[in-house]
C-alpha cells in the first residue's frame, strides 16, 4: 500500500487548462519505509465556479458533492461543514498526527481508524485542533452514536469529522478529492459524466422535470435552474419543449471559457429527458383513475375475509380506504330501450353516462371515486376525518345533481338512484354499498325515479312494517334470535337491548356502553358471548345489517 | 491504636476514598466488622516493627461478585479456618491479619476477622488502593510468592493452591470462586512480618481511619483534606451529563462524561473505569490515569461515589491522587499501568501533570 | 357482586392532613375535602368522607370503589403501637452467620417486636442450585422452642428471589407447628440484597396486625357513611392493592403519600414525564414522573432507622420554601436552612412581623401579588433581588438533579408556597399548576393503576434472555392481576435488566413491572 503511494505522488499532476494561473505540486514527507503522510496540494483557477470564490480551496461541503464521493463520505455530525481545505492527507499510524498541515483533511486508514474509538478518539480529535487541521476523516462502519465528548472537542475545534465506507479505493479518493481541490476541465468533465448517469436513471425512474434539475445541480455543484431564460449575461440555456410548444427554459451560469461547451450539450441533454420526462408523465396520470375503479369494483364484490391484499393495494394506489365513505349507486334502467338490437351502441351510452357521472361528481368537490360494471355505477365519496351524518344530505344533493346532468346529456334515460350512509373503512365500504342497495329497492317500491333516494332507517319503518308482517320474516327473525330467546325473557330482553345498541353505534363498544349506560367491559363481555351463542359473523355486513333489523323487528 | 465501634465508620469513609472507584458497598463490610467486634472485642491495630520478626502476617480478602457476596453473607468462620490451615502449613502462629486490598468492603473485612480470631491487624495493606485482580499486590513487586493461596466458603470447603506465579493463582482461583456460588474468602501472599516491612503499603489502616475522621460529613471542604493528606488534585468540578456501561468478560466498563459548572464550566471530563476508575481526559487531553487513584466525591455529603452508582445530575468533584511509589517503577508500571488495562497511554504522576499545567 | 365502576372515592392519610376526593369514570373531580389528621386515623378518615360524599352530585351509594393511602403503617413503627411479636427465620445456613438477622436496627424497635430469632440451613446459590439442603426439623425445633405468643413468622432464604422453593417449604413447617399464622415470605417483599429484604419482609410480619386493624376500622367507617365499595390500598410505587394482598403485604403501603402526591399532580396535568416538585412552607420535594409512575430509589430507603430494598419514589427534599428564612451575611446572604414554617402569617414582612422571608422576597420582586407592598415597616440592608435568585439556582439545581437526562422536561408544581418559584426555569420546557393541587395525593391515589412489580435473577445457561424477559414479564402482569387488575388492560410498564459483573457464566437480573387498570374483580 505504501509502494503504491509513493509512485502516484512521484507523478506530476494533470495540469490545468489555458487561462488558469498556477500548477500544481506535490510533496513527500519523510522517507520511503518511514512515510506515513503524503500530501497534494491544489492551487490555481477552476472553471465551473460562480465568479469571484476561491478558486484553489474547497470547503468540506463542497467535497462531499464530489461525484465519486457520493454515498461513500458523509459528515458524522454537521460542524465545521464550511470549513476550507487546502490539502488532502492520508494518516497511517495515529500517532503521526503532529506532521499535518493546517487547513488539510487527514483521511485515517482503515487499520488506524479502527482504534479511533473511545477516548482514542478523543486525544485524536484535540491534537488535530491544536494543528489546525480542517477535517478528519475515519474508515468505518456507521456508528450508533458519537460519543459527546468527542462531539464536543470537533466543535471547539471547528473540525469536521467524516466517515468513509470502508471498501472504497482509497487512492480513488484521495485522487478525486485532489483534483476538486485543483480544478479544472477535468473536474467539470468528471461532474458531467455523473450527471449523466443520473439523467438516464431519472428516466428510469420517472422523476419529474423540477426534481432531476434539482439533483442535475447537486452533482454538478452549479447552479441549474428551470424556468424563464435569465436576463443577465453569462447564462447558458436550452428550451424544453412540451407537445411542440415551448415551455420552460434549463438554464446554467457560464464563463466563458471552453468549459461553456460542455455545459452546453449537458443542458441539451437534460432539456430533451424533460420533455420525454413530462410527457410520460401526462399519460401516467390518466392510469390511475382507470386502475382504482377496477380495483373498488373488485373489493366490493368480494367476500370480506378474501379482500386483504385488495386493500393494501387501495391503499397503495391513493385511495383513502382507510376513511369514511358514502356509495351513491346509480341504476341505468333502460339502456336496451334506447339502443334497440344495438348493444354496442348501449355499451357506449353506459360509458359516456359513467364520464358525465364521474366528472359531475368531481366537480362538486371531495374525494371521489367510482366502481360498478355494466349499467350500474357506483361513487364512492370518500373523507380522511370521521364525517358525520349530515354530510350525508350533501352526498344525496350531489347525487342529484349527477342524476341531472347524465340525464341532460342522455334525454330519456331512466335511472334509479340510491344513496347509502357514511361508515368506515373497507367494512364501511361495502355496509354503504348495501344500504344504497337497499335505499334502491325502498325506492322501487314507492314507484320513484331519477332521483336520489336516502338510506335512512325513518324511510325504511314502512318498509319493515311490511316485511314483518309476512310470516316467512317472522319465522327468520325468530330462527335467529331463537338462542337468545333460549335465556330466558328478561335476561333476552337485556341481551337484545344489548345487541342493538352496539349494533346502531356502528359496532363502538365505548359508544354502546354509554348509550346502555353500562361499563365498557361489561358491553365487550356481553357482545362476546352473544355473538357466541347466535352463532354470527361480526365482520359480514350483511349478517349484521340482518340483526340490526331483527332487533328492530322484536320492537315493533 | 484500637479499632472500636466507634473508629469503623471513618474506616468505611477512608477506605472509600483509596478505593478510587471501585471496592463495592462498604456498608455490608462495616456491619460484618461491628458485629465481629461486638462479639470479640475492639481489635488493636499494630505497626509491623512490632511484630516480631517471623510472625506470620496473614493478609485477607473476599473474592466474587458483589451482588452475590449482598446476599450470601459470610460465615464468619471463614478468617478462622483460614488461620488454621497457613498455622499448620508453616508450623508458626498467625500473628496478624492484613488488609489486601485498600477499599470497600475489602478493607472492613479482614477487621472483622481478626475481631472473630482475637488477634490484631496490621497496620498496612498490599496495594495501597483497590485493583480487581489478585496479583495487582506490592509483594509482587518483590518477587513473594504469592502462594500457598487458601480458598475458603462458608461450607468449611478449603482449597489451598501452590501456582508457579501470580498470575496463575488469579486463574485457579476464579473458577474455585465461582464453583463455591461466586463467593468466597482467600488469603494470599502469607508473609513473616520482616518480608511485610520491606513488601507491603506500610500504614494503610491508620491513614485511612485518619482521612475518614477529617471527612467526617459537614466538616469542612473535602478537597481540602485530601489535597493536605494524600495531595490530591481536584481535576473537575461538575455535574455528570451522561454514564455508558457495559459488561466483558465479567466485568463492567464504562465511562462517564463530567460537565464543569462554576471555575470549570465549559470543560468536559471524560472518566473511563473498570469498576475502578482508570483514566481521567479533560477536553481530550489525560491529565490522570491508573496507578494513580481517581475518586469522584459527591457534593451532598455522601463521600466517595463507586463507579456503578454513578448517575445523571450527581453533583461531584473528581480528585486524583498519587499512589504508592511501588507501582510506578516500571514492573509496576508493567502490572497495572494504563497499557496494562488497554490505554495506549504513557504513564505520567498526576503531581507532575498538574505541575506543568498551573 | 361485583358492580361497574361509577365513581372513585380517593383518601389520602397524611402526616398533617386527611384529603378526600370523589372522581366520575371521566376522571373528573365531583367533590374534594380536607381536614386535620386525627390520632386514631380513623376519625379522621370519617371526616373527609362526610365532607366529600353525601351531598347531591355525589350520593353514598353511587361511589364504587375506594382507595387509600396512608402513613399509618410508617408511625405504627414509629410509635410502636399494635405491632405483632414476629420469629425471624432466615434461610441461609452455613452462610451469612456474620450478620445475624436484625443485627442493624435500632435496640428498642428489635426488643419490641422479636420473638426470637433463628439462621436454618439452605437457601440458594445465585444460579438456583442449593447452597446447602433446607433443614426442616431445625425450623421446626426453633419454632417449638419460642415463648408464646408469636403472632407472625418472617422467612428469608438466600437468593429467594431467584426461586422460592426453600421459603414455600420453610411456610409449611411454620403452619405445622404454629397452625394458621401469617407468614411473609421475602420472595414477595423485596429484590436482591439479604439485609435489606430481610429487614423488609419482618416489617411486613410485624405490620399484619395494624394492617387488619385498620382495615376493618376502614371498612366501619365506609359503612357508617353508607358506602358499600370495593377497597384499595396504595402502594409505595404509587399503584393499588386490593384489601386481600394488603392484608398480606401491608409493609408495601409504606411511602405511598410522595408517590401519590406525585402521580395526583401529573394526572391533573396529564403529563406522563415530567417533574413534579411539592414548595411546601418548609422545604420543596422533587422527584421524576416517567411514564406515569414516580420514579424509584436507587439506594436503598430506611424505615425507622431499618435499612430496606423498598420501590420508594425517589425524592429529593432540600430547605426551601416560603417560610424559609433569608439571612443576610457580611459577604452577602444565607437561605435557611430554618424556616418560620406554619408561623408565616404572623412572623413574615408581607403580613407585618419583620422576619425575612422568600415569601417576602417574591413580593419584592414582583412575583407574587398579596395584595401588599414593601414598606416602611420591612427592614432594611436584605438583598431581596439576590436571595430570590439564589433560590431559584437551588431550585433549578434540584429540578436538573432529578431530572434523568438533559432534555427539557415540563414541570408540575403543587404546594403552597409555589409563589416563591419563578415563571421560567432552565431545563424545563414548561411550567404548569394545576387546579385542586391542594388534594393531589387523594387524587393520585384515587386514579391509580393496579400494578405487580416481579425480579428475578436468571443464570442464562438453559434459557435465552429472550425468554426470561418473557417468563417475567409474564410473572409480573400475574401479580398485577392477582393485585386486582382487569387482566384486559394489564401492560408492561418498565423492564430493567442488569448484568451481574464477575460472574463466569451469564447471568441477568430482570425487574419487571406490569400495570392495569383496575378490573371489576
């Protein structure tokens, strides 16, 4: 390792461009077997830069946006970041410390680094300060935690303390750092080639125009900016075109020297990934919509216990699955009528009423999706926060108003409409879907159509009046109350009390307890062994929706 | 002297002062002891010059985890036996007990056995502060043996060991130990009264009973004390901002971090121990270390803080101060310097540190 | 039967005074009331219930459950009274013969209390294996040899705490030949530390008589108001033991009030980390909330002048409060550390009698309001400014000492003499006082949690740490539950492992502590 060292410090360095003052030199410190340090030194103007910095130093920040250093540098607490280098060391033995110029950054090696530790570390750190050094860094794993004796001592000494993955070539380090340190085409060159790479990963990857110029400045460790052309001289831009009309501009600071061609085809580049960035990105936002409808449509039809998968990917396609939602169902009765013998032509009908439905929908605010198949459409109004049940007047308002609007741009068409109460999650989800069913049936009865009909238990008595009165629903209701029954009338009598409040208090133990005026634990024992013994499945909305009735119907 | 009821609390004050850290809970020493004493009578505490020449000077210690030596209490038997076994070993009476070890409870108990035996204790100790192994003793130094080495339970199990050198009585030793439940008495480096004169840490006993009387709580400024009676340094006055442990090998390391307030505010004491405390940086730079005898003194009156029950917010001063000039010859140095616990420190007296720094 | 909880009555027992509280099952505070101790506890206690139960919001019959913390165990050791003649076994033999048991208290509290006292062969090594076999016909000779009467049996075996194998069978020695005694055994007082335990568990026998006693006299008065309510102790951790356990473990009720007084004053805060310091008249108490619970004594507590292992809130207590007196020195001034205590409103400048005190300087320098001024009558030459800031320095000393990192934390403050501390203190991101905090031990006790608190000592060579954590936390959340806990609502509260230095093989010490809510039994 050491062979190796003396012979790259015995070539001369690569020498800068034309118009660049100074060279650049290098120098051994002490003998060859005894050498433990060697250091480059870097002077001169570097292009790239904004006018009037130093040209010859770096600060620590700064080489830590060198290419080849990124992801294998990082600061290990954030002191002394702004801090100027002006030479690079690399320190084999810990106790050689004391030949370090000022301002250097001393790289520890791997087998010193590793007795870097503890209060090692310590002393390391406070004669570095008293050397002035600028930064240090170490050959190491992540540490859990800086010690604060250490952390205190960097920051007295307004030294930056670094940590450098092991593994990584440590003569390419050093290397890189120094030509940072020197400037040159060679920095701008190198800089480029990365931001090349990263162009086409960002093409890979699908970011967006502001995001890749932001990174694309990062590496370049210039400024790179998206928007209207500069005024001003110096600036270098190239014009992103969206759909053949010019849009925004990517623009640099030049200065005039060679350097400025390179930059040139650079911002080429990037102007042309924009475009094919944005455009991808316009075709990319249509997907979804079409993606989530599939997907709600599948989840309501599916049992509950089959559907985990289906809601973790709702929620990974940005549905709110998680909220509370409204299903306003939409019944188109007689697509057949107005497309005789032509089912295409009904086909296309459904699907212009689907678009006018949703983009109605959409326009009166919130969070809306839709589901359904065939000549049934379902919107799911969906919200973040518990919406109460007043919001339900607005859903039926807006479902009024998408009735009105399908039906202006399809004359004739008859729809039945239902519009079921807001409940939560993927279970609420589908107890919505059934009460908008359900509203819909209510309403056939009445004879009405084309317009909104609300899912509310008041509209639904005379409903149950009648369905009680036929004896086969008597039956049913007794069949399944029948183990309740078998307790006896008053401990019944308690136990349907019981069920019907936790039932109507949407399945809330708190909220049951307090309408029963009973202790929590007493609601949660009691619920437990009555839906022990009646044998029901307390997840299946429907098998509930059927107890809430039959509770009711022993009441009337 | 005479050690009576009343001397054994500044012996426990003394002892936790020499103890730099490390020694354990003297309190359960200190009962051990009164109980002893209540039982046999105060015991004289004599100088070795007036031992005769090959009386056998038995020094004496616990060995085993201080958690475990908290609940399995000794016998009380044990000093007796002991005395038994070297009395038929040599042919020759035991004429005193010795303290082996200066600090905790290591110092309390060899009083309580010499109370139980009836005999006196010698006024000296073979280490002139606490260290965790056996053979970290100034007979060492001198090329004593430190065998016959008798192990003792409070079973009546004795085992006695004849080892080529120190420290492989400390290797022996330990897995006894631990076969007896982790705790057991032993004495080792059995000398004639002669070879103690030239061998040990003359006076121990005495200096310690004579600091714990100056410290008595309330009495004036502690440091002051100790900077008149062992010149001691004070290296920080602070409160503790942070305490790391952790266990190798059975045994607990750790270091704490010391923020100054008052004169010392703005300065960082990093203290690092191993049960004993070991090295003392200020700001990163080692102003004491190991042989020397780092103590950190609570501010409230409780005297010298072991290093487990050092704790956030305690309000403390940490002192050093010079050991016995045996451990600093190079074979000591060798024994139980800084690079003897893994420092890669070099060895400079406290008193010199502090010299080049006023 | 067992009824739903409606509302909690909260007594606390203290030094000076009786505080009564009435909370809902929303933990709102329905009625508070505070007299003067009375010498028998008792009447007292009936006094406060009277004050607090019985009118219109809050009718005897409504109140469910009812808890109590009390000082009476601690001065029942103080003052001697109705404590039980108790023989000390300890399980030990050959080993700890040097310190026989009670060597370390105090003559006349030994003389009182001890029927005799016996070292048996057996106990434990740390690892579980037996240190010697247990000698059951020793015991039984011993037990025979005592002159009656011996009320209660304390038995400690050494290591007990990593099994209590030798202390079970030493309890049916002691119920062969004595009958049915009480018999507290140390494995369920305390942790790891002879002396201390031992000292613990012959407390705990000593108590039993008081602790039944005053139970019943409890019990009495609920009755007489009309209350017919589950009872509940308080613990010294702060949590509740149902009457049964107190009963058995009445040594536990020991230092309740600090803790009490300090999970009260959060609760009305509701903070669960914080600091919580008490400024009485005298001196200012200051301890650790963390996690809701007070946080617990490193070194070991003395009761009476009998060291313990005890959970006791660890409370740091220095000379500062209102009365204290302000001293003014040639090279500036001292603070105390006496007081004119209960003597405030006669002796201090503020209410006109002359004698310098914080009270005094906080009117000075405009920090409370009494409605007085400094005038002509107050002397001259204090330097008011300097002595409030030095009390502020001993205060945010104290608050920093107890405070367990150097995060800022918020800080409770009850107490009377609060108007002395200042509006911002470094190290505390807030400072809150809350209403009713005149009553915050009743209210700690009233809205505490059942907890269980096992430690154990494993020697990790068949079992992995893993699953010892598991077997003890498992162990602690069934204390909990036998204390009284809805096992629905039990959780691990704190878990501390410590690793035993110079030990050869691995071995862990676990504490861990389990609470739950209180269950409807």
């Amino acid at each position: 390792m050491l062979g190796l060292f003396a012979a790259l410090w015995c070539r001369p360095l690569p020498r800068s461009g034309p118009g660049e003052g100074g060279g650049s030199a290098a120098r051994f410190i002490g003998v060859a077997g005894e050498m433990t340090c060697a250091v480059a030194r870097g002077s001169g103007r570097g292009p790239g830069r904004p006018v009037g910095s130093e040209w010859a130093m770096a600060t620590v920040a700064e080489l830590l946006t060198v290419p080849r250093l990124a992801g294998a540098v990082e600061p290990l607490i954030p002191v002394a970041l702004d801090r100027r280098v002006e030479s690079v060391a690399v320190l084999e033995d810990l106790h050689a410390l004391g030949t370090s110029p000022p301002d250097s950054l001393v790289i520890v090696a791997e087998t010193a680094s590793r007795e870097a530790v503890g209060y090692r570390l310590d002393v390391l750190l406070r004669q570095a300060s008293a050397r002035d050094v600028a930064a240090l860094a170490l050959v190491r794993e992540p540490l859990p935690r800086l010690h604060r004796t250490a952390a205190e001592l960097a920051q007295r000494g307004n030294l930056a303390l670094l940590r450098i993955t092991p593994g990584i070539g440590l003569a390419d380090t050093v290397i890189a750092i120094q030509q940072e340190l020197t400037g040159g085409v060679g920095r701008l060159l190198d800089r480029a080639r990365a931001c090349l790479a990263l162009i086409d990963e960002a093409e890979r990857l699908r970011l967006g125009p502001p995001a890749l110029v932001e990174r694309v400045a990062e590496a370049l460790g210039a400024e790179v900016r998206l928007g209207p052309p500069p005024a001003g001289r110096g600036w270098l831009s190239a014009p992103v075109l969206v759909d053949g009309e010019p849009g925004p501009w990517i623009s640099t600071p030049g200065d005039g020297t060679d350097a400025d061609t390179v930059r040139r085809l650079l911002l080429h580049r990037l102007a042309s990934a924009a475009e094919r960035l944005e455009s991808a990105r316009q075709r990319a936002a249509d997907v979804p919509v079409q993606t989530r409808a599939e997907l709600l449509t599948e989840l309501l039809i599916r049992e509950p216990h089959a559907s985990r998968d289906l809601v973790h990917r709702a929620r990974q396609l940005g549905i709110p699955i998680d909220g509370w939602h409204a299903v306003v169902r939409l019944e188109l009765e007689n697509l057949a009528e107005l497309r005789p013998g032509d089912e295409m032509g009904a086909f296309n009908l459904a699907q212009l009423a689907i678009r006018v439905a949703m983009e109605s929908a959409r326009g009166t605010g919130g969070t809306w999706n839709r589901a359904g198949t065939g000549s049934t459409i379902l919107l799911v109004r969906s919200w973040q926060a518990e919406a109460g049940s007043e919001l339900q007047a607005e859903v039926a308002r807006a479902a009024e108003l998408v009735i009105g609007r399908v039906r202006a741009r399809i004359p004739r068409l008859s729809i039945r409409c239902g519009v079921g109460g807001i409940h939560v999650g993927s279970t609420g989800l589908r107890t919505s879907a059934l009460e908008a069913r359900a509203a819909i049936a209510a309403a056939l009865t009445a004879g009405r159509r084309n317009v909104a009909v609300r899912f509310d238990s008041a509209g639904l008595r005379r409903v149950l009046l009648q369905w009680y009165a036929l004896d086969d629903a008597r039956d049913s209701v007794a069949r399944l109350l029948e183990p309740l029954d078998r307790l006896g009338e008053r401990r019944s009598r308690e136990a349907i009390r019981t069920l019907r409040a936790y039932l109507d208090a949407h399945l809330s133990l708190s909220r049951a307890a307090e309408m029963l005026g009973l202790h929590r634990n007493t609601v949660a024992y009691r619920i437990q062994r009555i839906f022990e013994l009646l044998e029901v499945d307390p997840d299946d909305p429907e098998q509930c929706l059927m107890l809430q009735l039959a509770c009711r119907a022993r009441e009337l | 002297m005479t050690l009576g009821e009343p001397d054994l609390e500044a012996l426990a004050r003394g002892c936790a002062i020499f103890g730099g850290g490390g020694g354990g809970d003297p309190t359960l020493g200190y009962v051990m002891a009164r109980e002893a004493i209540r039982r046999g009578g105060p015991v004289p505490v004599v100088d070795l010059d007036e031992l005769p020449d090959d009386g056998l000077v038995l020094p004496v210690a616990m060995v085993g985890a201080p958690t475990v030596i908290e609940e399995k209490i000794p016998n009380g038997s044990e000093g007796g036996r002991i005395q038994a076994v070297y009395e038929r070993h040599f042919g020759r009476p035991v004429v005193a007990f010795a303290v082996a070890e200066l600090g905790g409870i290591e110092g309390m108990l060899p009083v309580a056995w010499a109370a139980h035996a009836g005999l006196p204790l010698a006024d000296c100790d073979l280490m002139g502060r606490a260290f965790p192994e056996i053979h970290m003793c100034t007979p060492n130094l001198h090329g004593l043996p430190i065998g016959p080495v008798v192990v003792t339970d409070e079973r009546g199990n004795v085992a006695t060991f004849t080892s080529i050198d120190a420290a492989w009585a400390e290797r022996l030793v330990r897995p006894t130990c631990a076969a007896m439940g982790s705790c057991a008495s032993l004495a080792i480096y059995p000398m004639t009264a002669a070879q103690a004169r030239a061998a040990a840490v003359r006076g121990s006993v005495t200096r310690a009973i004579r600091v714990g009387r100056l410290l008595e709580a309330g009495a004036g400024d502690p440091v002051a004390v100790l900077e008149a009676e062992v010149g001691a340094v004070r290296l920080i006055e602070g409160k503790v901002a942070d305490v790391e442990r952790w266990t190798t090998q059975g045994f607990a390391r750790g270091n704490a971090v010391i923020e100054g307030f008052g004169h010392d505010a703005g300065r960082l004491l990093r203290l690092e121990f191993q049960n004993e405390n070991l090295v003392a940086l200020l700001d990163g730079e080692p102003v004491a270390s190991v042989p020397d005898v780092i103590t950190v003194l609570d501010h409230h009156g409780a005297g010298a803080v072991v290093s487990e029950r050092l704790r956030y917010g305690q309000r403390v001063t940490v002192i050093a101060f010079p050991c016995h000039p045996a451990w600093r010859t190079a074979p000591g140095l060798r024994l139980v310097g800084p690079r003897a616990w893994g420092y890669d420190l070099d060895y400079t007296p406290v008193e010199r540190i502090h010299a080049a720094r006023a | 039967m067992p009824r739903a909880l409606d509302l909690r009555l909260g007594i606390d027992v203290g030094g000076t005074n009786t505080d009564a509280v009435v909370l809902d099952r929303q933990d709102r505070v329905l009625a508070t009331s505070k007299v003067s101790t009375t010498p028998d506890v008792t009447s007292g206690i009936a006094s406060a219930i009277a004050g607090a139960v019985g009118r219109e919001a809050v009718p005897a019959h409504r109140i469910t459950h009812v808890m109590l913390g009390t000082t009476h165990a601690t001065n029942a050791i103080l003052e001697q009274r109705d404590l039980q003649r108790v023989a000390v076994v300890r399980i030990g033999g050959p080993a700890t013969h040097a310190i026989p048991p009670l060597a370390t208290w105090p003559d006349h509290l030994r003389r009182a209390v001890s029927a005799g006292e016996v070292i048996v062969q057996g106990g434990l090594e740390f690892d579980g294996r037996e240190l010697a076999p247990f000698a059951p016909d020793q015991l039984a000779r011993f037990l025979e040899s005592l002159e009656p009467p011996v009320d209660a049996v304390a038995v400690t075996g050494v290591f007990a705490p990593v099994s209590d194998r030798h202390e079970r069978e030493a309890e049916e020695v002691v119920h062969r030949v004595l009958g049915e005694v009480p018999v507290s055994l140390s494995a369920e007082i305390g942790s790891v530390g002879l002396l201390e335990r031992e000292n613990a568990t012959v407390l705990n026998a000593v108590l039993t008589r008081v602790a039944r006693r005053f139970a019943e006299a409890l019990e009495r008065s609920l009755a007489a108001s009309g209350i017919d309510a589950v009872t509940y102790f308080t613990q010294n951790d702060g949590t509740l033991m149902a009457l049964d356990y107190v009963l058995s473990h009445p040594v536990l009720t020991i230092g309740s009030g600090p803790a009490n007084s300090m999970r009260g004053a959060a609760h009305l805060t509701g903070l669960d980390d914080a600091v919580v310091a008490d400024i009485g008249g005298t001196s200012t108490d200051v301890g650790a909330l963390s996690n809701g619970f007070p946080r617990q004594s490193a070194i070991p507590v003395e009761v009476c002048g009998v060291r313990t292992n005890f959970r006791m809130p660890d409370i740091l207590s220095i000379p500062l409060g209102g009365g204290t007196r302000i001293h003014p020195t040639p090279d500036g001034l001292r603070l105390g550390p006496d007081s004119v205590g209960y003597r405030l409103r006669r002796e201090a400048c503020a209410f006109g009698g002359g004698t310098p005190t914080l009270t005094d300087a906080a009117v000075f320098v405009g920090r409370a309001d009494l409605g007085v001024h400094p005038n002509g009558t107050w002397p001259r030459g204090v330097p008011w400014e300097r002595a409030m800031e030095r009390a502020d320095e001993m205060l945010a000393e104290a608050i920093d000492r107890v405070k367990m990192s150097g995060h800022p934390v918020p800080l409770v403050m009850v107490g009377g003499g609060s108007i002395i501390a200042p509006d911002r203190i470094p190290g505390v991101s807030e400072i809150v006082r809350p209403p009713h905090f005149e009553v915050a031990n009743a209210i700690g006790a009233a809205i505490a949690q059942v907890s269980g608190q096992v430690e154990r000592v494993y020697h990790l060579g068949t079992r992995s740490r893993e699953a010892a954590l598991e077997e003890v936390c498992r162990m602690a959340a069934d204390e909990a539950v036998r204390a009284g806990a809805d096992p629905q609502s039990v959780q691990i509260v704190d878990v501390e492992e410590l690793t035993i230095a110079y030990l050869t093989g691995p071995a862990l010490r676990i504490r861990a502590r389990a609470a739950g809510a209180l269950g409807s039994l």
